[in-house]
C-alpha cells in the first residue's frame, strides 16, 4: 500500500503569501472565440434570439472575475480594485480583452483569464442555437504587473 | 434619445424551455494548455509546489459544471445526471476532456465547456509560476445527443 | 388565510412540498426605483461612469433569480425554465418588472420577487455615484398562476 | 452631480478604485414591507408555518450582506468588518434596518441595501402563505460616512 | 513516468444517476457539540455577544443543505423537498438533528450531514468567544429510506 | 405577546472589528472519521468507485476553507493567505488536519475547521456506498495564533 498522496511533497496546498507585500498588481489577458459568418453577423446585428451577446459576456465576464477564487481550487480571495472586459468582433470571430486590478500579496492572472474565459463562454452559449462548431482559443496572458516578478509581457 | 435596450428584441433573456420534454441528454467537449517541456515534465513528475495537477484540475473541472448556471448568465439551473472530466499528458501540454449527462428539458453543453474550461484554467495556476506562456486553445463541443436537435458531432 | 398551527416553538424550516405536483408554475412581479431627472437623464444617455445602466440591471436581475434560494433561507431549490426582466425608464424613475417560469412542486413568486430586487438595486449601484437618494419601492407580486392555488392577482 | 463621461460606447465597468484610501466606511439603509394585519399579528406571535420571521429575516439579511459583489455586477469585493440587521414591527408591517461597516477603498451602501431588500424578502417568502399582496417599499440610503465624500444623510 | 492519474480506474468521477427512478427519499442525521457549563449557559439564556446561538445555527444548517452539491466535489445538485433541522440543550452541549427530503434518483445523505455539521459549526462560532474547547463529535446517518437500497438504520 | 428578538439584546449580529488590528493569525483544527476496516482498505487502494478520496477530500477542503463566510452566518469575509489540508489514514479510519493563515483583524478557527469539516464530509460521500454507519467525530481547535488574545493551545 502507497500512500504517496499523503506524503508532503505533491499534495495540493495554498500556498502561503502572508510574507508577501500588499503592492498593486495588474493583469491583462486575451482569448478568442471563432464564429461561423452568419452567426457572428446575427451578433453584430444584435438579432439572436437569446439577445444582447456584447454586453451579456462583458458582465457575465466582470462577474466571473469575482468567482475566480471559488473556482480555482488554490486560489487566494482578493479584494479586487478594477475588472475591464473589452469584446472586439473582427472578421472570424470575437476577441475579449480582459484587464484586472488589485492591491494584495499576490497576483490577479487567473482572475483576468477566468474573466476572459467566462466571457468567451458566454457568447458560446449564446450564439450555439445557431453555431455549435464555434471554437475558443488563444486564452492567454498578455501582461502583468507588480509584485516581487514584476513586469512580464507575452513573447511576440 | 434611443433606448434600444428597452425594446423586446435584442434583449436579454432566458429563453422558455418549459415545453420541453426531459430527456436523456449528454455533451462531450475538450480543450488544450500549451505548456513549455519542462513545466510539463514537472506536472508530470508532480512536483510543482502547488501539488498534484492532474487531480486538482480534475475535480476543479467537476465542481465548475455544477457552477455553470452561476457562471453564464442565461444558463438554466439543471440537475446533472454525472460528471466526468479527464486529463491526458501529450507532447506539448495536456488535453481536457469533460463529459456530462442530465435528464431535463435543455442540453448540457455549456456545463461541459465551463468543467473543461474551468479544468484547464486550473492547469494555468499551478504551473504558472513555472510558465507564464502557457495557451489554452481549441475548446468546442465534441458531440451531444439528446433533445429535439438529437445527435451532433464536431466536423472531422 | 390559512396559518397551519405548527409545534409551539415557531422554529423555521423548510416546509415539505414532496407530496406536490411538478406543474407550470409562473409569476410576474414589479418594483420601481425613483430618481433624480439629471441622473435618470444620464442613464437614459448611457452617460455614467459605470455604464450601461439597463443592460447590466437585466442581467444581474436574471442571474438573482437563480440564486433565491441561496438568499432566502427557506425558498426551496428548484430548476427554472424561463426568465425575463424588463426595463422601462418612466417620468420620474425606472420600472422593473421580471417574469419566472418552473414546472416543479412550488412557485416562483420570490425568484421573480428576487430578480426585480436585485435588477433595481443594481440601478441604485451604477447610478449612486450621481444621486445618492434614489428610493425603491412598490416590490410586488402582480400576478401568479399554477399550483393548487392556481391563478393569483394583485387587486387594482 | 459628477458624471466623469466616459468613452461613447458607455460600456460596463468595475472602476477602479486602487488610488482610494483604505478608511473606516458606514453605511446604514432602511426598508419597509407592508402587510396585512391578521399576517402580521401572526408573525409577531410566530405562528406561521415557516416558522420565526424576525430571527430568520434578520440572518438572511446579514448574509447577503456578504454577497452583495456576487449579485451586484460591479461591486467590489471587499471584507465587512461589521453588520447589524434590524426589524422593528410597526403598526401597518415591518420596518428592516440595516447598518454596515467596512475599513477599505470603497463604501458599503451597496452591503446594506442589500442586507434591506434580501431581508425583506425573507420576511415575504416566510408570510406570503398568508398574504400575496404585501408591498416591499422605501429602501434607501439614510446615512453614509468616511471616503472622500464623506458624511451624507437622506434629505428630510 | 507514470501516469496513474490518467487511467481510468481510481479518478474521481461523479457517477451517473441517469438510470435511477425518481423516488421520494428522506435522509436523518445528527452530530453534537460538547461545550463548557458556563458557555451553555450563557446560550440557553441567550446572553452571548454574537447574538441567538439555537436560531442562527437551524437556519445556518438549512441553508448549507442547499449549498451541498456546492461544497462536496462528486455530489449531485438536486432539487431539495423539506429540510428541518433540531437542536437541542442537553446537559454537556447541543445535540443537533437534520431531516431532509428529496424526489430524485439519489439521495439526501449528504445534505443531512452537511447541514448537521453547518449548524455546530456555527454554534461554535457563536460561542467561541468564551470557550474555545469545544470538540464537535458523532456526526453520522441515522436513517435513510427511498431508493434501490431503501431503508436502513444506524446500528444500536 | 413577546419579541424578544427585537431586542437589543440576544440579537445575532457580526460583532465590529474595524477596531482590530491586521495581524498574521494561524489556526490549526482536526477532526476524525471512523470507517470500517475493507472500506479504509479500499480507500488506501483507491479502488471506490467515485475515485480518489484522499485527494479530493483534501481539494473540497481547501475550498470550503474559502466558503467559510458563506455558510457560517456571523463570520466576517476576510482574504485568505494559506490553507493546507492533510490527511492521514491511521488504524480505524482518517484523520484530517487543516491549517489556515490570515492577516486580518480576526482570526481563521471557522475557516481551518471548516475545511476539517468539509473534507471529512468529502470522505464519508466517497465511501458511503460501502459503509453508511461512518461517524465523523474529535472537530476541534488544535492551535491559533495571533490577535489580542495570542496563542491558544487545545487541553491536553
């Protein structure tokens, strides 16, 4: 019998930021959701039948910001100080830009990508009656900062 | 002064599924996290310091297809029949597969995307303080059955 | 007015509604938030610093009607199959009225009670920085039908 | 009346709020919901089948206290250092008060009105076996204090 | 490297309950609380600071009955029928009981419990203040009925 | 007629800590379930149906150390700085140890004892198929820190 999940090393934990220093931290981040012509000209014209998908996926998004660490098991909960989510409809698709502020021990990277995926999620859902191929891509960091690691930007 | 809003097209809602009948129906979605070899390599030998990745992200996966009403706003709250979500070490990063099964009058896509979306962010916390880089891409429906569209599979 | 005399402690519970039948079950419910001509102006403009004042009170009322039973300590969970929440800026302030639907064994007068709740209380949020003493008031049930009770209205 | 006017598209947003001094906040709020004397006479003597109002209406309300960021779309998150919730029984129905406290960035009217209006509706859901047409009324601000704008009171 | 996580076999998983009938299933259980002479006290006579011990702790453990599938990963969300829970001022502490109902094709265990556990829980909170020795002990099924399995009793 | 509950006195309240300092404060809980011996086997060789129990109890736990204001009426809402949750299978069933840091004018017993609670729930959930007369028992504060009355230690 192995007990390997019991040892220290492996197992889950969160960890400990009370050594940290409450500095103010950002993060900004991208994803992508391609949509089939139709369907994204149906957004544009704000004519699905389950409404509005633009502003729906921005507040589904801010609000999902705010849900991150009830989701992420090692999340630490924040304060958090600001959530922007921006959607752009381009020629393939929609791009959501997610931007998140806070003044704590640690970073907000996953509350920026979970904004963005919620969004991303949300136009899935609302646009599927029509297009249920629609996939959702490109879910990255773009640029953080703040913090002991301080500035990072994506590569390219 | 136009208040397009207020008009009953365009607007939001959650559209009327009580005449639907409540039938057996099941989704399959996946999606992908990029991750650079050696943070990989150490998921894979467990020994980030946020613990056992795979398992995490697993039942993070689980517990965010039960959250999905609370998460997408025009989403029905539903029973869910069974969850499973499995995560699969590749070459370059890990595969997300989720599967769910409900009885009741609306499908249940958007409970498997949220659980392999939600598995796959997840993946990004623990490893990110290994790799900031990491991309999370090709989330989509796999295949669904049941309801009155019936069976649905993802081209090629 | 039936008032079933319970054990002599009043103690709360959750009453059991297992014996019922899983009918359609609707209400409409309303309220209305009073405010100040420059600020309602504003928000007609979609001018304030927040945003867009009638999208975002739609959503949040929509997504309070999923959470009731989380809020009310004795409202039984149940699956919802319709919501809608609408918006009207009038004279002097902007009514909400929210429409629920279920098929289950009790009602869905406090999910749509909650959804105009939350909808007018999101008004005040995002227009609060610009007039502080907006007042809420006429939450009502207008109408409910279904149950053994059947069809319900608010007299006048 | 400041309305900082934004960029055109009057998009939702979490303003920022990490310029903002962390102080002492308060606020206090108050609502009423009008009922029907045999209904009312019943809570006052707990004999509702629900079982004791004022106790439960009271829990409700300090609870939601701590999900008003949850439901309100652009809400902070912030911690609550205190929450008082109370009911006072009058002559035509129940008067709910509600007074918050917060050391942060941003104020907690938002905390109390909610706290108010869910603590309302619990009374409703606990008495509308009695009586459909009770009528939720006057939830407002009376008094704010700390944060740059400082002390405010309800006009009268 | 293995990958034992991977398999099949071991992974957590909420299994499928899409097979089972919806019956009426009902589920009691009960856990207690040792607390010092003088604590009991002070909560039989309602004097502690933080307010009415007995009260809050029921509607505490109701509420967590709803917020189950919340909080246990491979739990099903189900629609709730009847929740009661009893607390009762023994000579070394407060026995707590939960009975809860559903109709559904699994059953309320979970719920019971959690709501049993929930409500010592805040007694603890409650009375912390003057004794932190508290130990809560015997949380456990008493009974269950309904389902393939039907009724079975606690052993003694 | 008495309301007692409109009193002053005996009200349940979240006691103000605006007063507090912001202190590093650590608490550390147990907690125990007694499993029959081929059930403690079969979770020792992971071969239950629903999966990995050790794992996941010890992810619900960590989650539910971040649920604690949600569910615990009078707790205060405060950022978390570390949670780990250990178990450890020992002759006649497993123990659970949780450990949570904060700095916060308040301490985390309700959050590290939250989290015991919730993962030995988790266990009993994952194993009741095999043995329903498990008993969950020995919650208790082990240790805390910090805050005006500093380090406590359990009796013993």
């Amino acid at each position: 019998m192995t007990l390997t999940h019991v040892d220290a090393q492996g197992t889950a934990r969160m960890v400990d930021i009370s050594a940290k220093a409450a500095t103010r931290r950002e993060a900004v981040t991208e994803g992508f959701i391609a949509i089939a012509a139709p369907t994204l000209a149906a957004i544009a014209a704000n004519s699905l039948a389950k409404g509005d998908v633009i502003a729906t996926a921005r507040i589904a998004g801010i609000m999902a910001a705010k849900r991150t660490a009830d989701l992420i098991p090692l999340c630490h909960p924040l304060p958090i100080d600001a959530v922007t989510v921006d959607l752009a409809i381009e020629a393939e698709g929609i791009r959501v830009t997610a931007n998140v502020v806070t003044t704590h021990g640690t970073g907000v990277e996953m509350e920026a990508l979970t904004a963005t995926s919620v969004a991303l999620l949300t136009i899935y859902d609302m646009a599927k009656a029509s297009d249920r191929a629609m996939v959702i891509s490109g879910i990255r960091l773009l640029r953080k900062s703040g913090g002991r690691s301080g500035e990072w930007r994506a590569p390219d």
